[in-house]
C-alpha cells in the first residue's frame, strides 16, 4: 500500500511538471520595430486559399495586428532598426456552413507563418509559429469571426517571441 501511494505521487509530480506548457523563448531585439510586411507564399499557399486570404483581408489583419501590439508595448517606432518580414505559408478557412453544422468535426481554421527578423539591415532571427480553432457551430459561424481569432492568435505569438 505504501509503495502504491508513493507510486501515485511520482507520477503526479511527473504529471504537473509536464503540464506546465511550452515556454516561448523571446529573442530580446535591441531596438524597435519600424515596419511590420506581410506576404502570402505562392509556392505552399494554394490558389483558392489565397483568394480566401484576400476576401478576408488576412494580410492587413496580421499587420495592423502585429503593429498595434507592438504600439501597446512601446517596441513601435518609425525610427526604429528591426524590420519584420511574415510570410503566410499555411491557410484554412472552413466554409460557414461546416463550421456551422460539422464544428470541430470539420476540422479547424488555421493560419502559418514565417517570420524573419532583420535588425540593422541584417537577417538577425527566423521562426515560424501558427493558430488554428476548431471553434464553430453557433458561437463562430461567421468566417469573419474566425478568421479574426485566428490573426489575433498569430500576431500575440509573433510579439511574443520578439520581446
């Protein structure tokens, strides 16, 4: 019985330890950002896809995101010496009708990118990161709405890693 029970506690010890979550290793740049671009790859981003990524104006999303986070934060200047490079690579938008009647069954919404940084004219750091939602029926039937989450998503993971 004791061994049984020191047993349990070395595995929920185990168990909490692991369930800490991914810490984001930030990169510490030295100075602001003063341009923030984003592009859609045409070699991994298919056509139809790209289309959905213009009619829902995911590029502007990212960069207005991605500024005005940054702007929050003080790390916005147009003086400043980083410049981010974001390019889309991967890009889902399910129809409103299967979110809608399918949900999560449907799969989920999802955007990918790269992300280069250049500091003083020099490539400094790349990453990639992305977000995705399964969110639907009711609650997020509009693609709109998840089309938002998803930019909301991506932008507080890039600035993340930036600071």
């Amino acid at each position: 019985m004791k061994i049984k029970s020191i047993f349990i506690c070395i595995c929920m010890g185990l168990l909490l330890a692991n369930c800490g979550g991914k810490k984001i290793q930030a990169f510490n740049l030295k100075g602001n950002v003063s341009a923030v671009n984003v592009v859609v790859s045409d070699t991994t981003v298919a056509a139809d896809r790209r289309a959905a990524i213009q009619n829902y104006k995911v590029v502007s999303r990212l960069q207005n995101g991605v500024t005005e986070l940054l702007k929050k934060q003080g790390k916005y200047a147009a003086d400043g010496t980083v410049q981010l490079e974001v390019e889309i690579t991967d890009f889902r938008l399910r129809s409103g009708a299967s979110a809608f009647f399918l949900g999560a069954a449907a799969g989920g919404d999802f955007t990918a990118v790269d992300v280069t940084v250049i500091e003083s004219g020099a490539d400094s750091h790349h990453f990639s990161t992305s977000a995705s939602t399964a969110r639907g029926g009711a609650f997020a039937a509009s693609p709109t709405h998840r089309v938002n989450a998803v930019s909301v998503a991506v932008s507080k993971r890039i600035v993340a890693k930036l600071y």
